[in-house]
C-alpha cells in the first residue's frame, strides 16, 4: 500500500484543531489527552497528531523517528472520540491507527514498536518470553485445563507473564472457583489476544493472531469467554467478529456482579476504608462498561470515591496502544500515570482499584515513583473482594 | 549545539523545548486562512521567571518571541511572522486565588476557560466569569490580550474590562505588576492608579501577560436560554434596545446564518435569562415578553421561537465542517447596534459572492454600547481554492466593516493595516513611540499592530 491509498484521505482534514479533544468530560483540564498531558506541546495532541499525518501524507513534512513516536504516543484512549463534536469524531482514533498502517507497510517504525510486534509473532507476547512460561500464573492453583467447561477463561499477556499482573489473574481464578461456575484455562495453549496489535497498526498480524486463536476457540468448542483484561475483553467481542470470530464475551467484573453472593469472603471489614476506582478505557470509553466494577466495589463495604475525572472523562494510565511495553509516555513527572495517581491520593483514598492489568502495572509503578506506597495501594477489585468482608 | 536552543533548554527543561520539523511545522499553522509560517523553536515555559529568562535572552541574541495561548484566535495572531520563538503558555495554568467574597480570582494567564469554568463549578458554584464562545481550550490571557467577549458581555463588558490585576514580563524581561496588587495589596482593583493601558489589544507585542486577576460574577441557579426571531432585520435594534432598558438578560446575541435552513434569512435572539428562583425567572421572563417585546408579537412581526432551552456550551468548531472542509475563519467587528441590519445585508452580499454558506452573529456589548458582530467564511482545508475564497471574502469584509463605521476586532495583520490607515496620525505615533519604548529591539510579536 502507498501513502495515497490511505483509507481516511477524505476526512484527515476536516478535524479544525479546536482542542475540545484534550478535555475531560467536566472540562476540568486539558489534560485528558494522555501524550498531551505528557508532553504538552501541540504536536503530541490529537489535533495536531492528526494534522502531522495529513503532513506526512501530502509530503509536507517527512517521516521521522520523532513523528512516529508522535503517531506511536497516541494510547488509543478514545478520549477524543469522546469530546470532538464534530460529526467524523468516531472516526479519530482510527484515523491514527490507520496512520501506523502506512508506517508499518513502510517498514518505518519505533525501534520498541517492531520488538513488540516481534515478540507477539515469535513468541505470543510482547515481552519476548517463552511460551512455555504461559502458564505460570496458574501454579499451585486448581484451575482445570479447559475442556468444554461453560467459560474460557482468558488472562492475556499481562496476567499470564507480568509478576504483579499474575496476582490478579489469580485472584479473579479464585474468585472464579468460588462461584462454582463450570470454567477452564489454556495454559501454556493461550496466545496474544491481539488487541494491542491492532492499535500499533499491524494489520497482518492482528490477522494472523485472530484467525489463529478463532481457530483455537472453535476447535475447543469455546463459546464464552471470561477476560481478566479489558484489552482482551475488546479484541474478543470488537475485532474478532471481522475475522468470523463470534464468542459471548465477559470482562470477569461482568460475571461476578451477578454472582456475588457466591463469593462471600470472611476477610477484613472494610470500616469505612476509602477505595477510588480507575475506570480502564478498554472497558469504559470502549466498551461502555463503568457499572459493573463499580457494583463490585459498593459490595466491598469500602466507600467510593470518585476521582473528578472518571467515567467517560477518565484520564488513561498511559498504556495502551502498547504503551505499557513500548513506554513512549514514561519517564516523566507528567506521565499520566503518575498524574493519575496524585489524582488518587488527593481523593483521600487508599486503595486505588483497578479492573486491568495493564493500568495495574502502571499505576502500581506510578505509586513507587511518586513515593506514595505507604499511602496508597493499587489493587485488582478481585483482590479487594478477596480481601474484604462482604 | 545552538545557542539558543541550549539556553531554552536550559531554562524551560529540555522536554520542553524543539526546533523539530514536526513541532515547527504545527506551530507555523493557524486554524484560520493564514498561510503558515513556521517559528524557529517552540518552549514551554512553566513560570514567570522562565518567560522573563527567555525574554532577555532573546534581546540579547534579537530574536522574536511570541506568546500563545490556545492558539485559536483564526486571525494568524499567535504565527511567528519574523520567526523566532513561540512561547506556548498553556503549561502556566495554575490557580493562585480564590477570593469569594471579593469576587476575583488570581490565574496564571496560560489557564484555559474550560479550566476555569470546571473550577468554578466545583468550588463556587455561585460564581462565574465571562466565558467566550471559544473553543475551551482558549486560553484567559490570549483572550484579554485581544479584547476578547463571553457571555457575561451584556451586563459586564469586554473580558478585558473585568480585569482586576495582571502581571506582565515586559519586552525586555522585566516582572511588572499593575492594579492593588503592584502596591503590595490583594488583586481587587486595577483602578484607581494611573491607567497604563499599554498590553490589552495589542495582540502580544507589547509585553507577555502572565498572571491575571479577573471578576467573577454571580452564577444563578436557574439558566435557560429564549429565542425571540423576526424576519425583518431593520427590528433587531429596537428589540435589542427594548431587551437591554429591560436589563434582565445574561446574555444577547443576535444571528442569521444559511445553514441550518431554519436560521436562513431569519433573525434569532438568543436571550439568556438566570435567577435563583422560579419567581425571578418569571418575573424576567414577564418584564421581556409580556413588556417589552409584546407589541412584535402582536404586530405579527416577531414570535418566540424557544423557551426554557438549556444553556449549552457552544460548539461554534462545528461550523468548520460545514463544508467538510475543517476551517473557518471570522471577522469580528465592534459595530454600533443600531448597524445590525446593514452589517447583515452586506455580510450576506459577500458570502454570496464567494459561494459560501452566510454566518452571521452579533453579541451584545454592554446596555447596547456596541455588538461584536462576525461574520465567518467556512471552507475545506484540503482545497486551497476554498481557501483563498474565504480570505478574500474575510479581506472584503474588512473593507466593509471600516466603510461603514465599525471597527475591526481582533484583525490579523491584513486588517491592521486598514486601521492603521485610517488612525488618527496622533494616536498612531504615540503607539509607535510606546512600542518602541517597551519594545527596543523589536522582538515581541513583531509584524503585529507594526506602526511604519
Ligand atoms: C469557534 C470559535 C468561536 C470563538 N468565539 C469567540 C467568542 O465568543 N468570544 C471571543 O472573545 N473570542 C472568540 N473566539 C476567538 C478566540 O478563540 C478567543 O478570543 C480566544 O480566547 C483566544 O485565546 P487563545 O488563548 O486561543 O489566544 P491565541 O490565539 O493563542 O493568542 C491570541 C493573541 O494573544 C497573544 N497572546 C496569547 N497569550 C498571551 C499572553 N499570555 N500574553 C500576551 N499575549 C498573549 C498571541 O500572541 C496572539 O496575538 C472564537 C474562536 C473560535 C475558533
């Protein structure tokens, strides 16, 4: 493909760099881009994104490692898509990836973004570990293999390699047991969900990786799917149906609202406690799902607090779009992460729950940078839950 | 290394500072019809000091800064026209005070309304300041500078006269403080000292605003917005003047436009009414209605188009895609009312002529002392045929606006040279001799407001 076959060549130039885009719902700050908040330069927001790409496609500007870093910052949030008020808004985030398809066919990439795709390709993960090592997550728990149980459930790269992530997955299994429901995992059968794929812009791959897995799902005879992250929870329900992948898709929060009185824990009462919850933008401004993990908190006896921005104006952990491997919006006092969880802190709460790895990880590394262990903690809601006395 | 660039990363903090094509490119373009110009580096400072440090800088090596905000005025105000550096100001965006009872509050001018808004809403939500029917990412400064109106401009003025304080880095660096606050005391009042009047209008070059105290105002309970419509333009000033000796609007503003079809050739009224209670509302409503505007009514000649709508934030951006195209741009004027039905035919005469869509507004400025009254020229960014179209007809109507006794708001560069023209050679040469004064080296925004 060349640059003139650039599949939003009719719509590029219509976004007019107002700005709404940086805001949250409640206009609180402009700050609710992820890389603008991070870099504040008009170039890393999503108007000036936008009109770098229309740019690079009329020849006015070349490619660069800078401007695709720039294209590459963007953590496929969808706050944009949120507050742009013109009628193509929907569109934006994919206008961005389409940009990273070009940059892909032209072999022109960010030296983390082709390890990660790399790594997906040879080894199932962007972290480039053994498959073989998939399954560690699952020690010691009694999780059977599945077998045509009810549900699958799925853990994804984060859950199934990352240390702190795998104590989330385990927490959600645990959970999972408790409720009795008839379920099974892949083990070291799992392979990459491929939704991070898909926002780097890798088109063949996402292919490759989806018909794969579908092909996985239908010989198994998997009909449902339990996710422990939103950014699988997506790939399933959103991007497999494009490649005749057609399963009933769970986020755990999802399955557990309904069987909470299955999963009565005898743990410590909360007392009052405060929690303040992150809303993952692969479940709430993607999928519309801001309920359900908030149902399970109220069930905790902890008191919620929200954040100014959440819901639909949460501010994003910085790590999608592949962000929490390739890292384009770290290193920073302004990474949104950190600026997040200053934001958690100043609620008053303790816990900062979480309802995805992938802003687990992130937030939990923000808390230790910012100094802020012995005030706040990051947790899964399935540890909480565990945790806490219903 | 450059010099420069090492003395902007030094002071701003390397993050904060390029001079890489791709920042270069996206600060040499305007959301406007002006063709781009590209600066030579871009910094964003975080504090006062950091924008003096560079100011001095650039004196020494004389080269230009120029400050922006949102960078949304559409008249290519904030392009660096000689180059230089372009300060972009949003990072300084801090609240430094909140005092309720005096009803002001201290900002770093980089603040964005929609900050502001958002913050008054949640700490005091009985007060408001006079929010543009900008993008909110405009900034409270770059408003200011360009004398800029919102929707307290009825009862309350320009923005720039609900200003209590400011502080400023002068073109040669220096840290200057106007209003109580210069003596010591809170930021209550810019008056009674001696009125310099030498930043606001001036479009950036004359000095960097950097801190601004600004009015607040109540902020009713109950807001709804009324629309009154007629069909015949030569009413919109009597009723304007019926609705402001009525005194009970927040905000007016007037308009006609082709699309949508319902506002073609027809005049609406926007008329915001806010109270505290139902009886206040009532009561407005009564004196406007049922009062003032009855005998339109029922001399068949105007109607009421709408009741109790809620009042939303504008989203003007919309009609840059009217024709899917992503751009307008508008020329303000300040008019007389009494001028509306003039402004409007020959708004429409020009759009006609440049086959585009006629756009016209006019909000309220004061008891009736004035209207700031727009007229936008949509088009597509991807065709440059459209483009020159709509700076020609922006050109023409600048043309207009002077012939028939309005001033122009806010010009670019094209249009302050037709007022320039026409300034009194007295007036003019004192500009000049304050620029020149403030400004030796001409490095701030120059090419703006440049008295020759
Ligand atoms: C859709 C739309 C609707 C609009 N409606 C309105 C409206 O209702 N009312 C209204 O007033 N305006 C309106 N505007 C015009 C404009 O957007 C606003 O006036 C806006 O407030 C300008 O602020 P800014 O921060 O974008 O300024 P910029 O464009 O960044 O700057 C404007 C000028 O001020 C200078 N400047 C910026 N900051 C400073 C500073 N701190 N110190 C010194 N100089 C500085 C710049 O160099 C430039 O010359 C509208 C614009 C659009 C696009």
């Amino acid at each position: 493909m060349s640059l003139a076959e650039y599949k939003y060549q009719d719509i590029i130039h219509r976004c007019f760099r107002c700005g709404y885009c940086k805001f949250p719902t409640d206009w609180d700050d402009v700050t609710n881009c992820p890389a603008y908040a991070r870099y504040r330069l008009e170039s890393y927001s999503t108007g000036g994104r936008l009109w770098l790409i229309r740019a690079w496609l009329t020849g006015e500007i070349q490619w660069s490692q800078h401007l695709a870093e720039i294209v590459y910052s963007c953590a496929a949030c969808k706050n944009c898509v949120e507050k742009c008020p013109l009628s193509f808004h929907n569109d934006i985030v994919n206008m961005i990836i389409a940009a990273k398809n070009e940059m892909v066919e032209l072999g022109l990439l960010p030296a983390p973004v082709k390890k990660f795709l790399q790594n997906i390709q040879l080894h199932g993960n962007p972290y480039g570990l053994p498959a073989k090592r998939r399954k560690a997550w699952m020690d010691g728990l009694n999780i059977e293999s599945y077998h045509g149980q009810e549900y699958l459930y799925y853990v994804g790269c984060e859950g199934a390699y990352d240390t702190r992530a795998q104590l989330a997955a385990r927490a959600v299994a645990t959970l999972l047991l408790k409720t009795g429901i008839s379920f099974g995992a892949l083990g070291n059968d799992e392979a990459c969900d491929g939704n991070e794929v898909e926002m780097l812009g890798e088109d063949g791959l996402v292919e490759l990786v989806a018909e794969k897995n579908i092909k996985n799902f239908q010989k198994l005879g998997i009909k449902k799917i339990i996710t422990l992250s939103p950014h699988a929870y997506n790939a399933f329900k959103n991007i497999y149906p494009r490649f005749g992948g057609e399963f009933k898709v769970f986020h755990y929060t999802q399955v557990l609202q309904d069987l909470l009185d299955r999963i009565k824990q005898d743990g410590q009462s909360a007392q009052g406690a405060k929690v303040t919850y992150h809303d993952p933008c692969f479940l709430g401004r993607w999928n519309s799902e801001y309920e359900a993990p908030r149902t399970l908190l109220k069930a905790t006896g902890f008191q919620l607090i929200e954040m100014p921005r959440n819901k639909r104006g949460a501010l994003c952990c910085g790590g999608g779009g592949g962000n929490f491997v390739t890292d384009f919006l770290g290193g920073s006092e302004e990474s949104p992460a950190r600026i997040r969880v200053r934001e958690a802190h100043a609620t008053g709460a303790t816990i900062l729950a979480v309802a995805c790895p992938n802003c687990l990880t992130m937030l939990e590394d923000a808390v230790k940078v910012e100094g802020l262990e012995e005030e706040l903690m990051v947790k899964d809601i399935a540890e909480i839950l565990i945790e806490s006395k219903q | 290394m450059d010099p420069i660039y090492r003395a902007l990363a030094e002071i701003v903090g390397e993050e904060y500072v390029s001079d890489q094509p791709e920042e270069l490119f996206t600060y040499s373009k305007d959301l406007g019809t002006s063709e781009p110009i590209q600066p030579d580096y871009v910094a964003a400072p975080k504090t006062a000091e950091q924008v003096s440090r560079i100011v001095r800088m650039a004196n020494q090596k004389k080269v230009p800064v120029v400050p922006l905000g949102g960078g949304i005025s559409l008249a290519g105000l904030a392009l660096p026209l000689r180059g230089g550096i372009t300060l972009d100001l949003k990072r300084m965006d801090g609240i430094i005070e909140l005092n309720e009872k005096s009803r002001y509050i201290v900002v770093e001018a980089g603040i964005s309304h929609g900050k502001l808004t958002s913050y008054l809403h949640r700490h005091a939500p009985h007060l408001m300041h006079s929010e543009p029917g900008a993008p909110p990412a405009a900034t409270i400064g770059g408003n200011v500078v360009i004398h800029g109106q919102g929707d307290l401009a009825h009862p309350y003025g320009f923005n720039s006269d609900m200003i209590n304080g400011m502080e400023v880095v002068l073109p040669t660096g220096e840290i200057c403080r106007f209003g109580s606050c210069a003596i010591g005391s809170g930021w209550y009042t810019l008056h009674p000292l001696p009125d310099l009047g030498l930043f606001l209008g001036w479009s950036g070059s004359t000095g960097i605003l950097t801190k601004i105290s600004l009015r607040l105002f109540p902020c009713k309970k109950i807001r709804e917005m009324d629309i009154f419509v007629v069909e015949d333009e030569e009413l919109v000033p009597d009723i304007l003047y019926e609705l402001t000796h009525a005194g009970m609007a927040e905000d007016l503003v007037a308009w006609s436009q082709e699309i949508p079809p319902y506002g073609n050739r027809l005049h609406h009224i926007n008329i915001n009414i806010t109270g505290d209670s139902r009886e206040e509302m009532e009561f407005k409503r009564h004196l406007m209605f049922d009062i003032r505007l009855a005998r339109y009514i029922q001399d068949g000649v105007g109607g009421i188009a709408a009741v109790s709508q809620d009042i939303e934030r504008p989203q003007i951006s919309k009609s840059a895609d009217w024709k899917k195209g992503g751009g307008f741009e508008y020329v303000g004027s300040i008019m007389p009312v009494s001028a509306y039905p003039e402004c409007y035919r020959r708004g429409m005469e020009i759009s006609i002529r440049h086959h585009i869509p006629y756009t016209i507004l006019g909000r309220v400025i004061g008891s009736a002392h004035g209207m700031m009254f727009s007229y936008s020229y949509a088009f597509n960014r991807a065709d440059p045929e459209t483009v020159r179209q709509a700076r020609e007809a922006l050109h023409e109507t600048d043309h207009m606006v002077l012939e028939i006794g309005g001033t122009i708001w806010k010009p670019a560069v094209y249009g302050q040279q037709l007022v320039m023209e026409r300034m009194d050679p007295n007036t003019l040469q004192l500009m000049k001799k304050v620029k020149t004064l403030l400004d030796p080296n001409n490095i701030m925004n120059p090419g703006n407001w440049e008295v020759n």
